[in-house]
C-alpha cells in the first residue's frame, strides 16, 4: 500500500488545503475600477502586498451583511498582527441609497480601514456579471422600503491580487483567517 500511496502523492499538485472554495486561475472576477467611500478611485492593484477579502452587499440589509462583514472584523483579529495584511472591500449592490456618507458610516461599524465601494448602476451591472454576482431589488410596502436579493459569499485575492477563493456565507471566522494565514505564507 505504501507504493500505491507514494504513486498518487506523486501525481498530485502540492497545493495548501484551504476551507474556502479554491478559485485559483478563474477567468473572472480578475479587477474592479469603484470609487470607495472617501471618493478615491480604487482597483485591486491599491492593495499589494495585502490578503483582499471582497464582499457584495448593502447597507440595509437586515442580516447576511451585517454578519459577513462582522465576521471578517473578527477574521481580522484573529490573524493578529498579521491583521494588517488584510483589506475588507464591501461592495454595495444599493447605489440609490448606499450614497458615500451612508457606506463610511456603515463601515465604521465594523473595522476603521475597511473600505465601502461604489458605482453608478449601469456600471454595477457590468460588474455583477464579471463577478458572477447576482441582486434584485424587491418591492417593499414604499418606494424606499425595497430590499435587495442578493449573492452571500466572498472573494478572496491573494497579495498579488489574484483571485484565490470564495467564502460562503456562514463559514465561520476561524476558517476564513486560516485560509488568509495561508494565503499571507505564499
């Protein structure tokens, strides 16, 4: 049995076990040209050297946002000093309403250097396709009191700002700053 497992160990790809969905050479998903919530442009080349983590979602949302992004403040302080190497992106898929004052406010809930990101709506859909995201708005008893369906995962770049993974929702946070420590040792 030995030999057999010498074989097949031999055969694999010496690649790190990560929790989160493997993505590595995906042809989507590759950049992103958003204004954050400071009004700086901002692609994925402004964090080399960091673990980017990039979240779709908006800022009403009741519970999947408010929860992924409390997760990675806390994914944040797991990974301690290393915590610096990572840059939370939450994009909103509620331009209408996520107005910039609105994003920076939000963001402060969570972790002082994750940034909020933004389009125009025609952009956005543009992005959601190359993204493979999906969100709908949903009529709600008021013109303003719409929710949005919307995608729940995250996508994770390496320090080179390749795309690596992709979190579901719920994962947990341990699991998530175990996948960026390994990430972070490439």
């Amino acid at each position: 049995m030995a030999g057999a497992t010498g074989i097949i160990s031999a055969c694999s790809e010496n690649r790190p076990g990560f929790s989160a969905i493997d993505l590595t050479g995906a042809d989507y998903a590759r950049d992103f040209a958003l204004t954050d919530h400071n009004g700086q442009p901002r692609s994925l080349k402004d964090f080399a050297g960091k673990v980017v983590v990039l979240f779709f979602g908006y800022t009403q949302c009741p519970d999947v946002c408010p929860t992924s992004m409390a997760e990675l403040a806390e994914v944040k302080k797991l990974l301690g000093q290393d915590g610096e190497r990572l840059q939370g992106l939450f994009v909103t898929v509620d331009p209408a309403r996520d107005t910039p004052a609105v994003l920076k406010a939000y963001m402060a809930n969570f972790d002082p250097t994750f940034l909020a990101l933004y389009t125009t709506p025609e952009k956005l859909e543009a992005l959601a396709k190359e993204y493979k995201v999906y969100f709908k708005k949903v009529d709600g008893k008021t013109p303003t009191s719409y929710t949005m369906d919307h995608s729940a995962g995250s996508y994770v770049y390496d320090t080179h700002g390749k795309l690596r993974l992709y979190t579901r929702y719920g994962t947990g946070a341990a699991p998530l700053a175990a996948d960026i420590r390994l990430l972070l040792q490439q």
